[in-house]
C-alpha cells in the first residue's frame, strides 16, 4: 500500500509514514496499561480513542472520490479517508499492536472484523461496532441478494487490488487518464500473475 503512495505521490517517505504507524501503536499499548482490564473489547476502545479521538480520523464525506482519500499517506496526511483505506489504517495499527482483525470487502462498503469477539467495525464511522445483522442489512439495502461470502476475509493480496480498482475510478473521474491506465495496466499483471 506504501508503494502505491509512492505511485500517486513521489515524494512519499514511507519510512517516515510507516514510524508513523509504529507510534499510533504505541499509543494504544500505552492506552491499554492504563486499563483497570484488560479484554478484547478494552482494547479496541483503546485502539478506536486513539485513531478517531487523538487522531480524528474520519470519513471523506466531501469528495469522496479524490485519488488523495485512497493513498495511505494522504489518507494519514489529511485524516480523511475512504471504507477501504481507514480500514488498511486500522487493520495496520491493530497488528502492530497485537490485535487480531481481518479486512471485510462487502459490496460497495469495506469494514473490519475481529474473529474472538465477533463484532464487525466500520472505520469509516469513527470505528462504530456493527453486527452481522448490520452488515447483512446494508448489503440488502444496497440492492445486493445477501450470502455469507460476502462477509469472508479478504487476503492482502485482494486488498490491494481492490484499493487499485478504487484508485483507477478516482482517477478516472479526475480526468487522470494516464494514472488510471497505468494502474490498470499493472492491476492487470498482478491478477494475472496471481491467478
């Protein structure tokens, strides 16, 4: 994902962005010594405080569909984001601190999960913990025929080419058309080398 930053943005220091997550992590360990327990869902409290309090990350509402609220580094730069980028942030800070949770690609909406508490979690509402009602009622809602695979866990690999698929509309929209084709062309390659 840094190197698709590097892509949109050059100047991208991805060392310096990945210290950057290191210390988010480190916040929420030093969030979590503070705690009188210390259980599951004590630790995503600490983890939601630090990325949507201290942090105050939140969900690009206007523009949604910049190139800059797709890229990891300007996401971590403005603090505004897409589905699918905050949870990248909040997958990468939630490893980095020891916590277990996989990325959820429903149709047109991308959330987390955490497999011991069986609770989803939608970055793009400051972490808001959802259900599997919940995540089957947008889907209907959304005018998508529900099934249980839409709730399975995407690997990295699938992660990524999604952010890429996002980012080739992005740029699509904003009349970037050699960004758009580039990612495309290499999107490509990618699925046919994993294939």
């Amino acid at each position: 994902l840094m190197a698709l930053s590097r892509f949109g943005h050059p100047e991208t220091d991805t060392f310096y962005w990945r210290r950057y997550l290191d210390d988010l992590a480190s916040q929420v360990y030093r969030r979590e010594r503070h705690l009188p327990t210390l259980s599951e869902t004590a630790r995503l409290v600490a983890l939601n405080t630090v990325l949507f309090e201290n942090e105050q990350l939140r969900g690009a509402v206007s523009n949604y569909h910049l190139p800059r609220n797709t890229y990891l580094a300007t996401v971590l730069e403005s603090k505004e984001g897409i589905p699918i980028s905050l949870s990248c942030v909040y997958m990468l800070v939630a490893r980095r601190a020891g916590i277990e949770v996989w990325g959820i690609g429903m149709p047109l909406h991308f959330v987390v999960y955490h497999p011991s508490l069986d609770v989803f979690i939608d970055p793009f509402n400051a972490g808001t913990f959802i259900s599997h009602d919940d995540c089957r009622r947008f889907i209907q809602n959304a005018g998508f025929t529900f099934n249980d695979a839409m709730l399975q866990q995407r690997s990295n690999i699938e992660i990524v080419q999604r952010t890429m698929r996002n980012l080739i509309y992005a740029h699509t929209r904003s009349g970037q058309e050699w960004e758009a084709e580039t990612l495309r062309d290499t999107l490509e390659t990618i699925i046919r080398l994993t294939a």
